[in-house]
C-alpha cells in the first residue's frame, strides 16, 4: 500500500469517526427529548391524581411526591426563620 492509499485511508477512518460522534450526539439529543417528555407526562398524571390517588402503584407515588413536597415546604419555612433571626 502506498503513501497515498495510506493517507486516503486515515482520511475516510477520520471522517467516519466524524460522522458517527455527529449521529451519537443526535442520538443524545432525542434521548434528553424523551427523558424531559417522560417528566411532563409525569407532571400531568400527578396534577390530576394528587386530589385522588388510588391504592394502587400509581397512587402510591402520588403520595410519595405530595409528602416529598410537603416536607420542601416545611424545609423552606426553616430556611426563612434561620434567614429572620
């Protein structure tokens, strides 16, 4: 193989190296499309179970984020009475 060849062949290997970190960070891109999807979903199952939630997995989620809210709320009512004092 000569110098020429040799030279071709790194070039096409560099440009398809190019190419695919291009398609892997499409990929990525998609990928965070789906994750930010799947909380909005999650958003508006909570907003309408929340008044509701039901004894079955679903329900106990419900729950589980409405007592980790509450507890934010009371941390949050700590931090304005250490910032008052």
């Amino acid at each position: 193989m000569g110098f020429k060849e040799v030279v071709e062949t790194v070039k096409n290997e560099a440009s398809d190296a190019v190419e695919i970190t291009k398609l892997r960070a499409k990929i990525s891109k998609e990928k965070t499309a789906i994750k930010s999807n799947y909380v909005k979903i999650g958003e508006l199952i909570y907003e309408q179970q929340k008044d509701m939630p039901g004894d079955d997995e679903l329900g106990e989620l419900v729950k589980a984020i409405t007592e980790s809210k509450e507890k934010i709320d009371g941390l949050n009512a700590d931090i304005q009475k250490v910032n008052e004092a």
